[in-house]
C-alpha cells in the first residue's frame, strides 16, 4: 500500500503488501480504564477483545500501525506442534507441563477460529494439516521420541508416517499433526481492531509508551499525556517496561523468510517443518479473491542470535537455494524479509504478572517462534488472571518461573550476553568514516566513545551513540536489514538510530566523539 513502505522499512512483507496498513490517531487527551494495554499486535488486540468481551474497560497504545512489530513479519502458522519439541518440554516441564503446552497451544488455534467466525473476519484462515519431516542429519529416534511425548501431552492423532506427502521430500518420514492452521496475520489484526471499539475499546497509534508505572492507579505516559488504568498489560514482544528479571532469561533471534511464486495447485496446502538445525518452516499464501493466480510459497529459517552474523545477506542466500532445491516449482522469489523471535531458556512462553514489579502490571513475551499462537494464549491467560478466573496454566507460564533443568541454558545464555560487553575494548569496524560505502553501516571508535555511522545512497552521513539505551551493549550493521542490532538483549534500531524492536524503549542517542 501507499504507506506500507513507511511503516514496515525497506523490506516488505508479504502480509504489509496485501493488507491495508491499520492506523488510529494518537492519543491528544488523558484516558482512563480499567485497563490500558501496550501493545498493538496479537497479544495486545486480543488480550483487550477478550477483556472487553469480559465487561471491562481498555485502552490500547501502539507507537507504530496496528501490527507492524513481531506480527507483521510472522509467517503465521497456526499449530500446537511446538518449535521446541515436546519431548524437550517434557524434560523440562515435566509430563503436566507438556500437557499443558498442548492444551494451550490447541485452545488458541480454536480461540482464532471462533473470533473469526463470530466477527466475520476475512483473513484467509484454513484448517490444515502440519508436518513434521526428518531431515537427513537428523537421528531417525528424534520422530519416535516426538510422536510418543506429543502422544503423554494429549496429543494423540499425531501419526507417525513413513514419507511425506509432498515430492520435496520424498521418501522422508515425518510426524502428521492435523487440525493446524494458517491466516493472514495483518487482515485477522485488523478485524480484532474492528471488533474491539465495536465492544467500546480505545485504540490509538503513534502513541510511544515512554514510562509504565504500576500501583494504583496504574499509569503509562505517552509524551506529555498518560493512561490511568487498574491493570496495565505490557504486550511488546520484548517488554519495555523491564530492564533486567526477563531478559536474563530469554535471547532475540534473527529469522529469514522469501516469498515465491510458484503455479496454482502445485504445492500441497499444508504447513510443514523440518527437524534441521537450524531448520526450516513452509506454508503457502493463496490470493482469496483471485484463486486462479499463482500461490506464494512461503520458506522460513536460517536462525542465528540478534547481532551476532557478520553474513545476514548470506543468511537470504542460503535460504533462496534450500527453497529453489525443494521446489522446482519456484518461478521467481518476489518477497524477502525478516524478524525477530524471543527463545526463552525453557522453551514456554513469559505469561503473567512482571516479576519485580506492582501486581497490576503484566507481561506477555517470550514467543519461542509460535507468535501467534503464544499470543494468543497470552490474552486468554491475562483475561483470567484480571477477572481472577482460575485458569490451569497460569504457573506454566507464570513470567516468575524457574525452571532447575533449564539452569545450564541459563547460564550459557548469560556467559554469551556477557561475552558481548567485549565489543566495549575492541577497535571499531573500520578506522574512519571515508571507509563507509554508500548505503551501508560501520561502528567506529573515537577515543573511549564508539559511534554508529550510516552513510546513505547519495553519500550523507549519519552517526548516533552506538551503545543501546537499554543496557549498555554496542550495537552491530546489518548489512540485509540496515539496522543497528544490539547482540545482547536483542534491541534494534532503524539506520537513523530509532529503536524499531525492544527492550529499548528509546532512540540511539546522539554520537559523542569526545576523547575522554
């Protein structure tokens, strides 16, 4: 669209491409509710659908449109069969904690299914069926061992079959999941908008959340304005609100997708994941209104830590060829773009009140790649624990957790955040701002300052502070997205230095070339 662009930076998705991007005016007055979400995505519209639907009052606060953070760049599967592997979550979780992975992540494909059915949303939503298939360096065990945990989960018309139904692979084993599956993630968001000031919710965008304050009331300023709310529910992907108890135990990773067109009917409609490290996710988008035109094929992976690939243009690379090996049906790559999933240590989602914080003020991150559904489940969890319900799966996903198996991922995942202060003593990437091409990015070091310079295509160079407000690490270029990634927590910001994904909840600051 005419301001999708804008919006979204200099890669589109395909979801920003066929969708009218959802917009709202700011917020110009003082509000009040009973409770105020941050948050514009699947997490926060549904959490406010359903606290609506519950007979309470919300407002609803996005700094960009209405899903243009982590749900616009989803590739939107819709499945219970978790990225993590059961078998991974029963060790960690026990076979009750499992079984309550299941539960959750079928109750939210369901709670999609109903929200579109009962607000008559046209967002391409179909039932499908998931696919788990083997990859050749994978133990032949590893489909066993899922199909038997998935099966103590609840789970049990998951099927083992001996090939896939697909010629990409054939003669690979896989696990059949059924009852998956897929929407289009911007028109479903725009259609929950629709229905939650249709119940007599608020939406505003544009509207920066600069300080949450818990108590009572609650409080979230927005420049010079704020929000008075009972409850206040931190839905940003990364919370903004907290700058050490979560992100300590969860980690950004960078995921890539391309978008192809190939013939109509030439791929099987289906959601299909494969069991390589890293691995890769495939779906397909089909034109609602034109069913004649090509399907867009839809191939995802190549993950890898936030800041941490030197090659992320390497990263599409590899991912193009893996597609165009597995489907000679491809005619040409029309969509390339990425994001950003939030791994937690266990593997299960942060759903419930901020540790360390008033008991009014909740958070919902901690995707583990299943967005959608995750939050989805988030906003079901925070109506229950707002009306005081009692809902089963509340200690699962209690943000204040700690899981004992998971001690060793902590303590690896901490020793790398660590590791990244390194950059803090090294040289900058290049000596001197003359090494900086045209539309590209470089950190270079002036005395004990370092300093983030873009030069654009025309030869304008732009420099900000190259060390994230959030927690001081320095930030990296990457080269395909033009963005400022910071390697510790998983902050990013656009080339001029505008933060564009939390925990930072500011700009790159101003460069400082002082020789101190």
């Amino acid at each position: 669209m005419s301001n999708a662009s804008k919006s979204f930076g200099p890669r589109l998705p395909l979801w920003a491409a066929t969708a009218e991007v959802v917009t709202r005016s700011r917020l110009t007055e003082n509000a009040s509710a009973d409770v105020c979400v941050v948050g514009g995505g699947i997490s926060g519209l549904t959490t406010a659908y359903l606290l609506l639907q519950a007979g309470k009052s919300v407002v609803v606060l996005d700094d960009g449109p209405l899903g243009g953070g982590a749900s616009a760049v989803t590739t939107a599967h819709l499945s219970n069969a978790v990225d993590d592997r059961y078998y991974n979550i029963e060790h960690l979780h026990g076979t009750d904690g499992a079984r309550v992975v299941a539960e959750s992540h079928t109750a939210a494909i369901q709670q999609i299914a109903t929200v579109v059915e009962e607000e008559h949303i046209n967002c391409d939503f179909e039932w499908l069926d998931g696919y788990l298939i083997l990859a050749p360096e994978t133990p032949k065990d590893v489909l066993d061992q899922e199909r038997d945990a998935a099966y103590r989960a609840g789970l049990r018309d998951v099927a083992l079959l001996a090939e896939t139904p697909l010629s990409a692979w054939a003669h690979a084993p896989c696990l059949h999941f059924p009852r998956q599956a897929r929407f289009h993630p911007l028109e479903y968001l725009a259609g929950l908008a629709r229905a939650v000031e249709r119940l007599g919710g608020h939406i505003f965008t544009d509207t920066h959340a600069d300080e949450v304050h818990g108590g009572e009331p609650g409080c979230v300023r927005a420049g010079k304005k704020s929000v008075a709310a009972k409850y206040i529910v931190v839905a940003t992907n990364s919370p903004v609100n907290d700058r050490v108890a979560i992100h300590t135990k969860q980690a950004g990773y960078m995921t890539y997708v391309v978008g192809a067109r190939i013939p109509h009917g030439s791929v099987q409609d289906a959601l299909f994941w494969d069991t390589a490290d890293p691995y890769h996710y495939v779906r397909l988008h089909r034109d609602a209104e034109r069913p004649e035109s090509n399907d867009i094929l839809i191939v995802g992976g190549e993950d890898h830590p936030t800041g941490q690939e030197s090659d992320t243009e390497g990263r599409y690379l590899r991912l193009e060829a893996w597609a165009r090996a597995h489907f000679q049906q491809i005619e040409q790559i029309t969509f390339r773009w990425s994001g950003q999933v939030m791994e937690t240590i266990d593997g299960v989602a942060f759903i419930g009140r901020n540790p360390l914080d008033r008991e009014n003020v909740f958070v919902i991150t901690g995707d583990s790649g299943m967005g959608m559904t995750h939050g989805t489940i988030g906003g079901m969890l925070i109506r229950d624990l707002i009306i005081e319900k009692h809902n089963p799966w509340a200690a699962l996903y209690d943000p204040a957790r700690k899981t004992l198996k998971a001690s060793g991922t902590y303590i690896r995942q901490a020793a790398n955040m660590a590791a990244q202060y390194a950059d803090w003593v090294t040289n900058g990437d290049v000596s001197s701002v003359n090494a900086v091409a045209p539309g590209s990015g470089a950190v270079l070091r002036y005395g004990l300052k370092k300093v983030a310079v873009y030069r654009d295509f025309d030869g304008t160079l732009h420099e900000c502070s190259a060390v994230c407000p959030h927690l001081g690490g320095v930030v990296r270029w990457n080269s395909a997205e033009l963005t400022w990634d910071c390697p510790c927590h998983g902050s990013r910001f656009d080339k001029f230095g505008v933060v564009i994904h939390s925990p930072s909840n500011q700009n790159l600051g101003p460069a400082e070339k002082g020789h101190s």
